[in-house]
C-alpha cells in the first residue's frame, strides 16, 4: 500500500478551527485542543439562545402592548381577554407592529374591546 501524507488536510482543518475561534480571548484562539473546545460550547450555547431569542421578541411585544393599552385607559390582561372573547384573531406580534406603525389602528381595535 501506497504512503499518504495527510499534512495538507491536517493544516486545511486547523486553519478552520483557528478561524472560527478568532477573537476568543487567551489560548481558546490560538491553541486547537482548546479552540475545538471552545467551538463545541459556543455551538450548545447559539443553538440555545436562538430558542431563547423567540421568546424575548414575545416578552417585548407583551411590553408595547402593555404600554399602550395603558395609555388608551385599560390593562394588558382587559384587552387580551376581549380580543380572545371578541374572536379578533391578531397575534401579539401583528399588535406591537400595528401600535408602531399605526397606532390609530390600534386605538380602534382597543375600541372595539371596550
């Protein structure tokens, strides 16, 4: 059997793990065993906070609707609980976006609740 020389594919996949652990601090990027290391956490914490990133969108939408819903003389919890009795089917995301953009549409379907 012939010799191979895998030094062209073992210099390919460090210069992968070094780039993408540029930036890290100490020897995480600079040192393989620990940048893989390090890219192996990196990777379990991105894939947690993009679950995490939805539901902080949603905790933001509940505070715009909030304020607002303040504002025109009623609680969050009042104008949710008749929108859902008066079978208005908008989501918390189309509500936050309708109280940026228009905020007189917004006022009619508060109206609508009282």
């Amino acid at each position: 059997m012939t010799r191979v020389k895998k030094g062209v594919n073992a210099l390919k996949a460090r210069k992968n793990v070094l780039r993408r652990t540029k930036g890290f601090r100490h020897g995480r990027s600079t040192k393989e065993r620990q940048a893989t290391e390090a890219i192996f956490h990196a990777g379990t914490s991105a894939f947690a906070h993009r679950k995490d990133k939805k539901g902080d969108a949603r905790k933001l939408w509940n505070v715009k609707i909030s304020y607002a819903a303040k504002e025109l003389g009623t609680s969050y919890s009042k104008l949710m609980g008749g929108l859902k009795k008066k079978g208005v089917l908008l989501d918390r995301k189309i509500l936050a976006t309708l109280i940026e953009e228009n905020p007189e549409i917004f006022k009619k379907v508060a109206e609508l609740v009282k």
